[in-house]
C-alpha cells in the first residue's frame, strides 16, 4: 500500500511537469484555436540556453533562470509578430504544419549549436530524499510543484486582475468587437505566445535536471502534455494542472505495475488522449464546443 | 458512343519523355542513384496515400509513418517466419495497414483539425517504443534481416536495378488507381468532406463511411510503402519508423502539393534527396556550426517559405505554369474565356 502511494507522490510531482508544458498548450489555444506543436522544442531551446548561461558565462541558477526567461517572451513574441501572423485567417491545418515546421526548426537548430550528446543540468533543487510519515519525498520534486503552483497562480492573477489580462481574453474570444473597442489584437496575440513560450521556458528548467538535456528531451513530455491539456479540457489552464497531475499518475503508475510499462507509457499517453476525446471531448474543465452553422 | 478525351499533343510528348527518362534512369546511372530512385518511387506512394487522406478528405495524419510500420513488418516477419516469397507479403501488408487504419480511422472520426493531429502525433510517437517492446515479433533493437532480393527469372539486371523497376511499377499502378479514386464518386466526396463537413452531411454523404475509407486507403498505402521499403533494404528496426518518417511525410505532401495528382511524385524526389543534399552541404559553415547532415532545418525552413509563398506545392507551380502557357497559346489565336480552375 505504502508502495502505491509512493507511486502516486511521485506521479504528482512528474505531473507538475508535465502541467507547466500544458499550461503553455492551453495559453496558445486559447489566444488562436492552435495546438503549438512547436511547444515542446521551443522550451528545449530556452534551457539550453540556461545551460550555457550557467556553464559558460557563470550565472548562478535563478540569474540564469531570469534571462531565460525574458529571451524566451522575446522570442515567442518575435515568432508570433515575424511569422505566424503571416498565416492570420488561414486554414486550421496552415497553421498545424507551421508550427510543425517551427518543432524541426527548433529541433535542428538546438542539435547544431549544442550537439546531441546528453548533458548533466545542475537545477535549482538540490534531490535530497525526505522521509515523510514513511513517504519519501524528494526536494527537488517539491521545488517543481511549488514553482509550478506560483506560476498557475501569476497567470491566474494575470488574467483575472490586469488590464492586459482581460484585454486578452476578450481579444481572444471576441476578436472584432475587442478591435473596435481599442484592443490591440494582433499585440495580444503576440503577448500570449510569449507567455506560452516564457511557461514553456520554465517547464524545460524543470524537467531538465530530472531527465538530461539533449535536444529530444521534451518530445515525450510534450505528448504526455497534450494528453494533460486534453484532458483538462484544452481551453482551461486549471483543468491543464490538475490533467497533468492525472497523466503523471497514471503514467507512473503504469510504469510501475503493468510489465514492460516504461516502454509502453507513451502508448498509454495516446491512449489517454484518445479515450478522452471520445468519452468526453470538452475534456474535466472546457466547454463542450457549440457551433453555428 | 463514349469519345474518348482529347489530349493535348504537349501533354502527350510530356508523357512520353517522362515515360523515357523513368525508363532510362537506372541504365545511365550508378546504383547508388539507382537505389535512391527505387525509394522515390516508395516515397511516392506512401505520400499518394497521405495526399488520399489529407489532401482530398482534408484529414490531416502525422502517424502515416506508423501504418509504414505496420507494413513493413508484416513483410518482415512473413518472410523471415515462413520463408514465402518477398512478393507475395506486399498485398498483405496492405491489407493489414489498411485494417489498422480502419480501426485507427473509427475514433478519428470524432476527431477534427487539432485535435485528429494530436492523436495522430502520438501514435507516430508511440510506434517505435512499442515494437521495441514485442522484442519476441520484431527483434527489438536490433531489427529483422531479411534476405536480399534477387531479380527474378535471371534477368540481366543488378539488385538495385531490379527494385527500382518493380518499385516504380507498383507507384504507376497505385497512382492510376489513386487517380481514378480521386475522380469518382468516392473522391468527389472526400472533397466534400474536405471542404465542408456540414455542407457533405446535408448533401447525404456518410462521415463515418468515407472518413473510415480514407484513413483505411491512407494506410494501405502506406503499408505497402512500408512494405516495398523493408524489402528494398532487406532490414528494418523500430527507429526506421520513428516521428522524424511521419514529419519528413507530412513536409513531402505539402512540398509536393496538396490534393494535386503529381504532388506525391514532387514530395517524395524532394524528400528522397533533401538528406541527400544536405549532407552534402557540409562545407556549409557559420562560425564552428556545420549544417552537415541535419535536414531538418531545411525541412522546416522549407515548410513554412512553400505554405508561405506556394500554398499548393510545386505541383501547383507547374499547373499554373500550365495554364498560363494555355492562356498565351489560346489568347494568340482566339480570345477565349480563361479556363475555369478546378477548384
């Protein structure tokens, strides 16, 4: 018994992971109806980035963290305003391979300058075991959960408290009255790809000291992502934390108790997906979708 | 009396020269290039499939490269479990992609836009773990050895000479059919689908029916792709079969040209000798950074420069190069009306 909690501890705390990812899925869905499929590699980028901000310029983690973070907005700001918006109005499918164009760019891109060779990521947390009522917790799963907490709480804040929050949010759902209104639209989309790019930022500075760092890195954890943000109901970045605990759960779970589970988590992860899709579209968190015709 | 179509005499020497120079290729090259060539024609169909699936029904799949699995060891493995010979696994193969892309099509069908490429993108994702993980069927790891193949009826013909015949003449074939497919009643309405779900429903056309269909003939398609690629190479691990297939199939039927006939033919020179040319790009330098041997830039520089500048590929290129040399030659003689776009 005491075997399966542990399980379920360090799910939530993979979970969290795998939450931050989501989390930046859902911001760029929201703004523009776009599964970013680029997410994942584009987070990649940013960490190494920090990586050779710590390594070779000598900036202590949470320096390193804060560049890193600023150059990642620029830059999902910058692909938004430079590229995407070339593709404003077009297909649904346009704008799917865009960004899968974007993921190997990205992907090429981090393999030319930093190679493919795994790379040790010295994180924030240091991983000391506690001992917890017989539970073991590990601080650096701690760290992961409590950043990821503040994080869904400044962009709770962000969007519920702030002019340009709300200027968002109704730039998204109701792009022409918000243009008459004075809102810029095509800045706040540019806005919300930088804060899906800055999220997705963290999540790759999370996870990189867990797994190591190579320019694959984040491929299964976006796939594991997508199932989260499905789950929650794509358009609900509450329903992308509590989704991203689910599929860590399940996913550790799976890894631990079903025989060959490891190799088989990320067909679980397609199973998750599809299962949702088909039970419950609109995901724990969304709206089911209503169209006219 | 039916008559027949007129063709134009340009076409018709179009047709013979390509029907020449596919002829010829292999007898004016070395085998390398031959072999290179035999997997264009592989290409070819995999993408015809792709271009079935999300050019004309407007379905878009990133696990195509999954279904070549699918076909590519159900050859693999009939050969090596039960010796049959190689030729005879292909129409298996493609029954057996084709089924699975049945059973893959039925949840799909719920399944729109982003959310269909989500769940397409995890099962290209999930292909590879899984077969590593049957290591007693697939060999894990390490793969399966087949043996090599050997022209038939002694034949005066080299190994790689042999493949590229027999490869371009199953993608002549499956493009003929595919072109007829396109044109009847069953292509009529992926295009319906394609172009408005709601509108197809309302004109009594079957979602679930011809959505199913597709993905089933996407697949099989891709199974014998699959298929013929296994026997090309005569071996086959899980990585062949990984994201990098599916995204390098996707990147070939949009440079090609979505739902246009030839794209799949342009898709698959371009994504057969890309790598190709890239690697040769070695003396490409910025700085310590050398482009050698990562195609993938290209691929995605590529991807969005075409969606940019040439949203139907390089098949849509030559058709309106095509119409405007008709315009000029009409528009000299007699001034007709410009002749309706297809679509």
């Amino acid at each position: 018994m005491l075997a399966f909690i542990q399980q379920i501890v360090s799910g939530i705390a993979t979970g969290g992971i795998y939450a931050s990812l989501a989390l930046g899925l859902v911001l760029i869905y929201r703004a523009m109806d776009v599964a970013n499929f680029a997410q994942g590699e584009m987070a990649t980028f940013s960490t190494f980035i920090s990586y050779s901000l710590i390594e070779y310029a000598h900036f202590d983690f949470w320096s390193a963290f804060v560049v890193t973070i600023l150059v990642s907005f620029g830059l999902g700001v910058a692909i938004e305003r430079l590229l995407i918006r070339r593709f404003e109005g077009a297909p649904v499918l346009t704008l799917l391979i865009v960004t899968l164009g974007l993921f190997t760019i990205f992907n090429g891109v981090t393999g030319l300058i930093w190679g493919y060779v795994f790379k040790a990521y010295r994180g924030a947390f240091p991983s000391t075991p506690v001992q917890f009522g017989g539970l073991y917790l590990n601080t650096q799963d701690l760290g992961v959960f409590a950043v990821v907490l503040v994080m869904l709480l400044l962009l709770y804040l962000f969007f519920s408290r702030t002019k340009a929050g709300l200027a968002m949010r109704a730039a998204s759902l109701y792009p022409d009255s918000s243009r008459l209104l004075g809102v810029r639209v095509g800045w706040m989309l540019a806005l919300g790809w930088g804060l899906a790019s800055t999220v997705g930022a963290v999540s790759g500075m999370l996870v990189a000291p867990i797994i190591f760092l190579d320019p694959n890195m984040m491929q299964a954890i976006l796939l594991f992502a997508f199932a989260a943000a499905v789950l929650g109901g794509i358009e609900s970045p509450l329903g992308a934390v509590i989704g991203g605990v689910a599929v860590g759960i399940v996913m550790a779970l799976v890894g631990t108790y079903i025989p060959g589970g490891q190799d088989l988590r990320l067909a679980f992860g397609l199973v998750v997906i599809v299962v949702v899709l088909l039970v419950r579209p609109a995901g724990l968190f969304g709206r089911a979708a209503v169209k006219r015709v | 009396m039916r008559r027949l179509p007129r063709v134009r005499p340009e076409l018709l020497g179009l047709a013979v020269i390509g029907g020449i120079v596919v002829l010829g290729v292999p007898t004016v090259t070395n085998q390398f290039v031959t072999f290179e060539f035999a997997k264009v024609a592989i290409f070819a169909i995999a993408l015809m499939g792709l271009n079935l699936l999300t050019g004309y029904s407007g379905q878009i799949s990133l696990g195509n490269g999954a279904f070549m699995a699918v076909g590519g060891y159900t050859t693999a493995i009939l050969v090596q479990r039960t010796g049959i010979p190689y030729w005879t696994t292909i129409p298996v193969a493609a029954l057996v992609a084709g089924g699975f892309g049945f059973v893959i099509g039925i949840p799909a069908l719920r399944l729109t836009g982003v959310y269909l490429a989500l769940a397409t993108f995890a099962l290209a994702l999930s292909v590879p773990p899984v077969l590593n993980h049957y290591d007693t069927f697939t060999g894990g790891h390490g793969g399966i050895v087949m043996p090599a193949v050997l022209p038939p009826f002694s034949l005066d013909l080299s190994q790689e000479q042999w493949l590229y015949y027999m490869d371009s003449g199953i993608a002549l074939l499956l493009f003929v059919f595919a072109w007829g497919v396109v044109r009847s009643r069953t292509g009529r309405a992926f295009m319906a689908i394609r172009d408005s779900e709601t509108a197809a429903t309302a004109s009594g056309i079957s979602l679930a029916y011809y959505k199913t269909l597709a993905f089933g003939l996407s697949a099989a398609y891709a199974g014998v792709a699959g298929s013929l690629l296994a026997i090309a190479t005569s071996y086959l691990n899980p990585d062949t079969f990984g994201l990098s297939l599916s995204l390098a199939l996707l990147v070939g039927v949009v440079i090609g040209g979505l739902g246009l006939d030839f794209g799949a033919v342009f898709g698959s020179l371009f994504v057969v000798w890309l790598p190709y040319y890239a690697e040769k790009a070695s003396g490409l330098h910025i700085g310590a950074l050398s482009f050698a041997g990562k195609p993938d830039i290209f691929y995605g520089a590529l991807l969005i420069v075409i969606l940019f500048f040439a949203p139907n590929g390089a098949a849509g290129l030559l058709q309106r190069a095509w119409r405007w040399y008709l315009h000029r030659r009409t528009a000299v003689r007699s001034p007709l009306p410009e002749p309706v776009a297809e679509r």
